[in-house]
C-alpha cells in the first residue's frame, strides 16, 4: 500500500513543481516494408506506421486522465530509415521522410525520429543517400528527426562520415533560411548512440529492439530544484553529499512514476515495455530549468568554476536514484543541458558566462552533449566538424552516449537573438574561442581508432 505522505509528495509534485512525463514513444519497425519498388516501400510505410500507431494518443491520453499526471509528448520513434533506402535515390529519401510525416500527423503524434543511420565504421549507399537527403527531407516536413551515428567506443570515429554530416548540417540551416535555419534543429550527430531513446531528435529504435515498444522519458527539473530549496530551507549548510542524497530520493520517486505510467500504456496497447528514460530535460518555462538546479546546488553564475562538479554531481545523482526504483532504466537517463530549451542557460550565455569551451567541458560528465546551440551562419564545414569531433571523442573515450544538435543560423552573427517558440525555446548565437585553425587536421578524413580500453573481450 502507498504511504500517504508518498501520495501527497508525487501530488505536489504535479501541481506545483511541473513533474510531468515529458514524453512516452512508441519504438515501430519498419524494416519489413524494404522494396526496391520506391512507390510501394513509401506507401508500405505510411499504412504500417498508421496501422500500429493508431491507438498510441488515445491510449496516452486516458491514462494521463486516469492519473491526473500531464503526459506532454506523444511521439513514435521507427528503425533507422537508411535500411529502406539501399538501392534507393535522394528523391525516394525525402518521399519517404514526408511519408513518415504524414503518418505522424495522421496518428496525431507531436514528433516521429528515426530518420537515422548508422556509420561509425563505414557508409552504405543506402546510408549516402538519407544523408545527403536531409537538408531537403528536414525542410520537406515538419515533424521528422534525425540522427547519425558517428563513433562508438568499439569502432572509433568515422571522419569522413563526421565531414558528410557537417555539410548537410550548413546545408540544411540553409535550406530552412526563412525559419533562421530551424531545420538544422531536428538533427543530432551521436557518438555511442543509444538504441531505446525516447527523446528527440535522436529517438530511433534500435535494431536489437522488439517489433514494437514503449519507452518513456520522465522530466522533473522543478521538483528537484524545489527538493534542494526545501532541503536548504530546513538546513542552511546542508553539505554537497546531503544534497546529493536529496536528488536521489526525488529522482526514485521520479522514476518509480514515469514507469507506472508508461507500463499501463504499453499494457493497453498490447506491446512489451521497454525502459524508463530517467533524464532531466528542461522546458523554457522557469521554474523547468535544470540550470535553476545549479544555482540552488549553490552556482549562482552558470560557468563559474565549479559548474562542471555541480553537473557530474547532479548527473549521478539522478542515476543512482532511477536505478534503484527501477530494473528498466534506458536511454540517456541523466541531466540535460539544451541551451535554447533551458531558460537559465540561455541567460548565461547572452550574459557572457557560459561559453561553448565550458559546455564542453561540463558534457564530460552530462548525459549528451552539445545541444540546442546556435552557431554564426558563416561557420565554416571544417570549424562543425570540428565541434563534432571534439565532442564525440569524449564520449567515445569516457564510454558515453554524446551528441551535437547546432544550428548554423543564416546571416546571424554572434550575440543575435534567435527565437523558434514552443519546446525549441530561444538564445543568441555563440561562436568557439577559436573557430579557424584545425581545418588541415578535419579535412584529412579517414578514422581515428577506438581507444584501448574498447578492447575488452
């Protein structure tokens, strides 16, 4: 039986502190709709998303009622799409990216990922082909994302692939001028991409998956943020390792919620369950900031020193929470860090604290990478892939999931402010200390190798 005070906790939790389950994604595979007729592979995998994902909202809707706790996202996330595309042209890629499209506004679902490939040790033709199609499929839809797999911490880095990917990236920014180059926003370069992600951009499912799954993300930024408030309210000099126990406790509770909710909607459609992704994704909305969660931990100027212990400190108290209410725990499951999306973070950059070198450093120890951050639109394909570089050897060598979602903003230059409402949030453009100098080593293409200690076996 449920303890009262559980029950008035996760009560207050809802109405007050924006606990919400951010967003619950239907995983369907798609790879029985493979043809070489293009006619019949795009019509098959419209009918077969429609047909599967029919019910998913309606589902997600009544046990969100019978709760009373907000499901905020209903998404479906396919097989990577580059499957179907061998044998197949750049014009057959954006069919079916609008396909895809049409079926997510069909099931009435917010998003659909799995637009995706995945090319750490090599490119197919099939693989080619989605990647050279996403500047026109992005723009071409509206709810499809993307995500290319770079690296592992078993096959290395893919420069090459890292080089094709940064083009399309400019290439898409500018197809998408009109909207300041939004479209750059639904894709993410990974290194050591998780298989059962439901978050997007980078939701796919993976090919070790089932036929179809449910995967949910939970998000409480404010309950922890007003968790430690609590804690400093009632105890003032409450140590870091005290504070930590706090976020754990929250993080189980949590957990333990956004699995309850997820398992019912699996059980009412008929599928298996899959995991519970425990991440703390922030929303513009103040009082979701997990930047607010630093400030109270007590670093009140987001990029002071000490910023990075704080998000390590915070990260693994999350974890260690999640896992323990839970045998399912997936995805990324730990603390995010989207400038735009994240009011507090994208304060810290306008005002000049944060910076694209301390984001780095502080997604060392995060659950992704660099996420949500707006470039000058004059960067060059070299200075991104760079970025992409940098940032997937940490995850590659740290045996982490890290992604980069950027976005080159056209004609923008530093200190412009951008604004792409809703979820997407807003920011000013932000450049690297030094953005030229490396362009010789990027363009040498070819692999870095997997670091030594992939070699485990």
């Amino acid at each position: 039986m449920l303890a009262r005070q559980d029950v008035l906790t996760t009560l207050r939790m809802v109405q007050e502190e924006n606990l919400d389950v951010r967003t619950v994604t239907l995983g369907i595979n798609l790879n029985v709709c493979a043809g070489r007729d293009p006619d019949a592979m795009v019509a098959a995998v419209h009918a077969r998303i429609v047909d599967l994902a029919r019910d998913h909202v309606r589902c997600c809707d009544d046990v969100a009622a019978r709760y009373g706790l907000p499901i905020v996202n209903k998404r479906l996330a396919v097989s990577p799409a580059s499957i179907l595309l061998e044998g197949h042209t750049q014009a057959t890629a954006v069919r079916l990216a609008q396909a895809m499209d049409r079926a997510a506004a069909d099931t009435h679902v917010d998003l659909i990922g799995g637009f995706s490939a995945f090319v750490q040790k090599g490119v197919t033709p099939g693989e080619r082909v989605l990647i050279e199609s996403l500047p026109a499929a992005l723009t071409a839809t509206s709810r499809v994302c993307a995500s290319i797999n770079v690296g592992t911490t078993r096959a290395g880095l893919n420069v090459d692939a890292v080089q094709l990917v940064s083009r399309q990236i400019l290439l898409a920014a500018e197809a998408s001028r009109e909207k300041r180059g939004f479209s750059a926003a639904k894709l993410v370069v990974f290194a050591n991409m998780p298989e059962d992600n439901p978050f997007m951009a980078g939701a796919v499912l993976g090919p070790g998956e089932a036929e179809r799954v449910i995967n949910v993300g939970v998000s409480g930024p404010g309950v922890v943020k007003r968790a430690i408030d609590r804690l400093l309210q009632r105890d003032p000099g409450a140590t870091l390792d005290e504070l930590a126990e706090e976020i754990k406790h929250t993080a189980f509770r949590v957990t333990r919620t956004g699995e309850l909710i997820g398992r019912e909607v699996a059980e009412r459609l008929g599928v298996p369950f899959g995991v519970v992704d425990l991440s703390l994704a922030p929303t513009p909305r103040v009082g979701d900031s997990v930047g607010e969660i630093y400030q109270s931990l007590g670093v009140r100027r987001l990029g002071a020193p000490g910023t990075t212990a704080a998000v390590m400190m915070l990260n693994d108290a999350v974890k260690k929470g999640g896992a323990f209410a839970s045998s399912s725990v997936g995805g990324l499951s730990g603390a995010f860090i989207p400038v735009m999306e994240d009011h507090a973070l994208s304060q810290a950059v306008k005002e000049g604290t944060l910076t694209l070198e301390k984001l780095e450093a502080m997604t060392a120890v995060c659950s992704v990478g660099l996420d949500m951050i707006l470039l000058p639109g004059n960067i060059s394909a070299e200075a991104l892939g760079g970025i992409i570089m940098d940032e997937a050897v940490i995850g590659i060598a740290n045996r982490k999931t890290t992604g980069v979602r950027v976005i080159p903003v056209p004609g923008a230059k530093t200190g412009d402010y951008v604004d792409f409402g809703g979820l997407f949030g807003s920011g000013v453009v932000m450049s690297p200390a030094c953005a030229e100098g490396a362009a010789d080593f990027v363009r040498r293409g070819g692999h870095i190798p997997a670091p030594i200690h992939s070699l485990t076996n």
